[in-house]
C-alpha cells in the first residue's frame, strides 16, 4: 500500500475564524484535528485558506495509504465527526487522495518551508503518462531559473474527477501540483520571464482545463 495525501476543500461559513483556538469554529477545527490526527495511517496535517479566495480553507493529510483514511471513514465514530466539523462548513466539500512524488510533500506545502503555495490542478479526459514527465521537466527549469522558489510535489489523483470541460455526466483524471515559493509575488515575478514563457507549454498542452491558486499552509 502506497502513502497517499487526502486532499480536501472546504468553503466555511463567514466569520468562521479557525486560527482562533478560543472561537467556537476555532474549537471545532482544533477538534478536527485532533481526532483526524489519533488515527491508525495518520502522518500529519497540513492547512490554510486559499490567497484568492479566503473564505475556503484546503486540508491536506498524508497517511500511510488510501485504505487508511477509507476505514477511518467507515468507523462509528467518523459520523459524528463529520456532522461536528460541517457545522462550519457552507455548501458541499471536495476530497480526494493523491500519490505525490515525493511523499511527504512537507517541502512544498508547510508553512516553515514555503510561504505560500501555488496549488495547480490539471483536468484531463483520461490519464496521460507523459504529463508527470513534463511537470518534472518544468520544476527542474523553475528551481534554475526562479528566484524565490522553495520546493514541489506532484502527481494524479487516485479518484476519477468531474469537470464541465470533461463533458457533461463524464469522469476523467486529474495531475495536481504544489509549488512552493517564497511569495506570491515570486511566484508572479517568475511568470514574466523568457525561462516561465519557454516552458509552460509543459503544462499547459494537454489538459483540458488547468486551474490555479496559492494557499498559506500551516502545518500541524
């Protein structure tokens, strides 16, 4: 069984103040974490609101494996956790796993080594194997060329994924990437370059879709 990281999102309801231990949505997050973090598989937990759009927060946990976190969900007590954390949570969340190479993902997605992180998700109508190789190709041309990069991980989703751009009542694959940097503004002083310019066709030619944001993590 291969590690794998649960990627969640979650969209709170305003004024869900999280980072406050002593709010109420910042005893039920703390909560969250703990009961998420005394299961079988766990290996840590990684989380922080979205730069672009702050009322959704992204969850990351890396465990031992997918079937970890699947009889996590299947025990009594996952119910009541559920029902608990989505007192805070407005409208419906996504989940999904991901093996990321490398695993752990630490680098690139803890606070005390990125600042902040270019999250980028990648729709595809079915699995290109190509298309890790070309992610790798573009992180070695930012770690030479990109002042302010810090570290990366990539790779597919484990789950078949939803996208209007897949087709209506259709399922495809996804590639998500993290990218750490020192800013945001490293990240878009990188994007005016001749070396950002040559090489993201690496990414960009193949998915049907491709969609970007950055998020502060913290990690617990």
């Amino acid at each position: 069984m291969a590690p794998a990281t649960e990627i969640a999102t979650l969209p709170l309801f305003a004024g869900a103040t999280i980072e406050d231990p002593d709010s109420p949505a910042g005893k039920i997050w703390q909560s969250t974490l703990d009961t998420v973090s005394a299961q079988d598989g766990f290996q840590r937990a990684y989380y922080g609101r979205e730069v672009e759009n702050p009322s959704v927060v992204q969850l990351l946990v890396d465990w031992d494996s997918v079937e970890h976190h699947k009889k996590f969900i299947a025990d009594p007590v996952y119910g009541p956790f559920s029902k608990h954390l989505m007192s805070i949570v407005e409208g419906p969340l996504t989940m999904f796993h991901a093996n990321l190479n490398p695993h752990p993902p630490s680098a690139a997605v803890s606070g005390t080594s990125s600042p902040v992180t270019e999250c980028l998700t990648c729709y595809f109508s079915e699995l290109d194997p190509a298309y890790e190789e070309n992610f790798n190709k573009l992180i070695a041309a930012v770690k030479e060329n990109a002042e302010g990069a810090k570290a990366a991980a990539g790779g597919w989703l484990v789950e078949d994924i939803e996208h209007e751009k897949i087709g209506s009542g259709k399922k495809g694959k996804a590639f998500v990437g993290f990218l750490g940097w020192e800013s945001v503004e490293a990240h878009q002083k990188f994007r005016e370059t001749k070396a950002f310019n040559d090489n993201i066709h690496l990414i960009r030619e193949g998915p049907v879709a491709l969609e970007v944001h950055h998020t502060v993590f913290v990690e617990k």
